[in-house]
C-alpha cells in the first residue's frame, strides 16, 4: 500500500525568501478587552467586568449621568528562557477602555468598585427621581 503524503502548496514560500532575508510575522499578542456582564434589580444596576492581570490601582470607573466609562492600564510581560539564555521576551503596555449607558443616571455618590480575582464588581444605584421618560406616539 502506498503512504500518501499531503500536499501544501506554500511549503515552497519560505525556501523562495531565504536568500531576501524576508519571512511571514505572525503576532500572536491579542490586544485585552474589557468583556462584562450588567443585570438590573429595582433599586441598582450590577456589573462584572472581566480585567484579569491589572493591578486596582490601575482602574479606572468614571460616571457621567447614566454613562459608565472603566478603563485600565495594562501592563504584561512573557520571557521564555532555555537555560541561560533568554530565547523570546515579548511586552505590551498599553490600555483598554469601556463604556456604556445605562437606561437611568447613575447616584455616583453611593456607587461602589469592588475588585477581586480579575474581575471588577461595581453596584451602582440608580438616582432617585429618574426615571425613564416615555413619549406618547401621537
């Protein structure tokens, strides 16, 4: 029986660059993002947001009305060594940010963060008298 093989026809690419000093890159670092969850009960709105490897001090959560904004500094660091020598180190510094609007304004006075295990918890309480407005069709 014959051993069948699988052909790739850009197997031949990286021989043809070789002598140009030039190879396909491929980043393999994902730029985070702020992935969250908002529920509402009658008095507060309750949102978990996923920020894994950031420092609370790092965090920001800013509240206009019934806009929301967190933001974070990232800062990660990845070094692989083979022995002595340190074969690949990557880094990435940078921010990610989020915002959104709720249905009513938000009481930032009583508002409350709380951050545990790479993941924000913010309560925030709806402001008294505001309640969404509803037009009549005419």
């Amino acid at each position: 029986m014959a051993n069948l093989t699988r052909y790739d026809p850009f197997g031949d690419l990286d021989d043809m660059f070789k002598g140009f000093m030039l190879k396909p890159v491929r980043f393999e670092q994902q730029v985070p993002e702020i992935k969250m969850d908002v529920k509402e009960s009658d008095g507060n709105y309750v949102v978990r947001a996923d920020i894994p490897g950031v420092k609370k001090e790092d965090i920001n959560v800013d509240i206009d009305g019934n806009v929301v904004s967190i933001s974070a500094e990232v800062k990660q660091e990845k070094e692989e060594k083979e022995g002595e020598r340190v074969i690949r180190s990557e880094r990435y510094y940078g921010s990610m940010s989020r915002s959104f609007s709720l249905a009513q304004d938000v009481d930032e006075k009583t508002a409350k963060a709380k951050y545990t295990d790479g993941v924000l918890e913010l309560t925030l309480p709806k402001k008294a008298g505001s309640h969404p407005g509803k037009i009549v069709v005419q």
